[in-house]
C-alpha cells in the first residue's frame, strides 16, 4: 500500500472530524482488506475518478452515526433520516480534503457524489486494486473508512519530468 | 456559536442568501450561520439547474453554492448565472478545495470560495468582504445579529 496516497485520507478524516465534532480525535487500527469487509451500519460511498481511482465508504455504527448527527445538528437526537444524511456529508467533507491534498501532490481527480451505501459487504483488495479500512476513534465512537483505489496514470509532476516521446 | 454584527444591506434590510447544496444536512447548516449573521433565506436548490431558476424567481443578493452536485455542477452554474446576470455574488463553498476547482469557479464569475468544513468565522469574513463590493449593499457591520434593528 502507497502510504503517499493514503496519509491525506488519514489527514483530512482526523482534521475534518475534529473541527466538526470539536473534540480530541485518534487513528485507531489500519488494516488492509484481503477479506470481504463488512458494514458496521450507516455508510456512504464516494466515487472517485481521475489518475487514481477507486471508491471510499464512510460508515458508522447507528448509534454512532446518531451521537455525531445530534452533535452537528446542534439537537439532543436525530433519527434516521438524519443521521444518513450527516454520514454523508462528512463523507463528502472528508474526501474533497482528502482529493485536495493528493491534489497538491499533483494527482488529477473527479469526484462525485456520496450515495449510501446498503450492500452489506464493502471493498475487498485484488490484484490491481488496493483496500484498507482505517479506524477513527472520537468521542462518540469509531468511524471507519474503507478505501479501495487503483493507479490509473503518472501524477502531473512526473509527466511533465518525462522525456517526450519521438 | 460566537456572536456576530449582522451584515445588513445599505437599505438596512437583511441580506438575502441562496443557498445551493445537494445535501439538506449542509444546507441547513449553512442556513444557520447566515441566520446568525443577521440575513434572510430567499431561497434553496439542491442542483445546479434548480439554482438558476431559483436565482431568477428569487434575485438574492449572495448565493452560495456547492461544486459537487447531481444533474448540474456548481461551477457550470456559475458561469450560466453570471452570463445572464453579471452582477451576481457567487461564493463557492465546498469541500474539494484544490487549485484547479477554485481558479475555475473564479474565471466563471464566482466572487470568493470556502473550504468545507466551514467555520462560521471565515464565512463571516469572506462574506463581509464579497458584501463590501457590492454598491447597494453595506458590507460594514451595523449591528448585532437578533439586535433589534431601528
């Protein structure tokens, strides 16, 4: 697994849920994905397009999901509804920060909107693609991000390092 | 939530906002800080389409809007509402802050962007400084938001 790749996805979901939820934030446990990943409870998945691609799903377990919507809503409970909608917009927060700084790395994305996710299992690693879930403890609980990609293209810096073909 | 002066038009009128984003959860959120600077909601899209009519129907004074959205992006929104209507205050607020986004939302005639998560605080500044430019309206400060205004 390219760590170059991953570190802005750690940096943006520990940034963005620690100004968000404004409390203390951890990276918990990062395992890589050989088996079928398995839904904790309220995901969303973001798709992204570009010289790397891949999917990335956002999920929390209800009660987690619930705590973290009350907290942004500024109310003392959220329902369902609620909570999806919270799970998605922080997934959305999270990987605009993150396609940013891989942006300044010099990769090109697109990056398209977050759906829920229902299918119970997630993202599994293969030969051209790599998975990892990476683990967020707050103070309402952890939050799980499973992150799947593959390289599609050189980043902007080395193509433009690279001698033009005759 | 810290307090703020409310940014009032020069008609002392509030301000009126479009708030453009596909997720309700970010635009009521967004609805909430603009409240708590002292202005009005003349209106919602969750598109980029449904902002066009919105900003025809509803001829707010700031529209803010989102870049990632179903059916019509932000930034192509932007460019067919300054088209029609130069004049319009466009502030982008999303969460994919690279180069490229921002200098393109710009080159269509947005004003100003904002990097998600948004701080109330930055909103305010940028909002303040986008409003300051605006001939008909007052981008100083007059009073304290839920202030009682004479």
């Amino acid at each position: 697994m390219r760590m170059d790749l991953i570190q802005p996805f750690i940096n943006a979901a520990d940034a963005v849920f620690a100004e968000s939820l404004q409390g203390p934030t951890k990276i918990g446990d990062l395992s890589m994905e050989e088996g079928a990943y398995r839904r904790k409870g309220i995901a969303a998945l973001i798709a992204i397009k570009g010289d790397i691609e891949g999917r990335v799903i956002l999920d929390l377990a209800p009660e987690v999901a619930s705590k973290v919507a009350a907290i942004l809503t500024g109310t003392e409970s959220a329902d369902e509804q609620i909570a999806r909608e919270t799970v998605c917009e922080l997934a959305n927060m999270v990987i605009g920060n993150s396609v940013t700084l891989l942006n300044d790395q010099g990769y090109t994305f697109k990056v398209f909107p977050p759906e829920i996710h229902t299918s119970d299992e997630g993202l599994r690693g293969s030969a051209d693609t790599e998975a990892m879930v990476l683990a967020i403890e707050t103070t309402c609980g952890n939050i799980f991000l499973n992150i799947a990609m593959h390289h599609l293209a050189r980043r902007r810096r080395e193509r433009d390092l690279a001698p033009a073909v005759r | 939530m810290p307090q703020f002066a409310a940014l009032l038009r020069k008609d002392s009128q509030p301000v009126r906002y479009l708030v453009v984003d596909d997720s309700v959860f970010a635009r009521k959120n967004i609805i909430k800080m603009v409240q708590l600077f002292g202005g009005e909601v003349a209106g919602e899209a969750g598109d980029g389409l449904t902002a066009i009519a919105e900003f025809n129907r509803t001829k707010p004074d700031i529209v803010l809007m989102d870049i990632t959205m179903p059916q019509m992006e932000g930034i192509e929104a932007v460019e067919r509402i300054v088209r029609q209507h130069p004049e319009a205050r466009i502030v982008m607020v999303s969460s994919v802050g690279y180069q490229e986004n921002i200098l393109a939302a710009l080159q269509k005639g947005a004003k100003h962007f904002v990097q998600k998560p948004v701080k109330p605080e930055v909103l305010y500044e940028i909002l303040r400084y986008v409003l300051s430019d605006d001939p008909s309206a007052a981008g100083a400060p007059v009073a304290l938001a839920g202030e009682h205004r004479s």
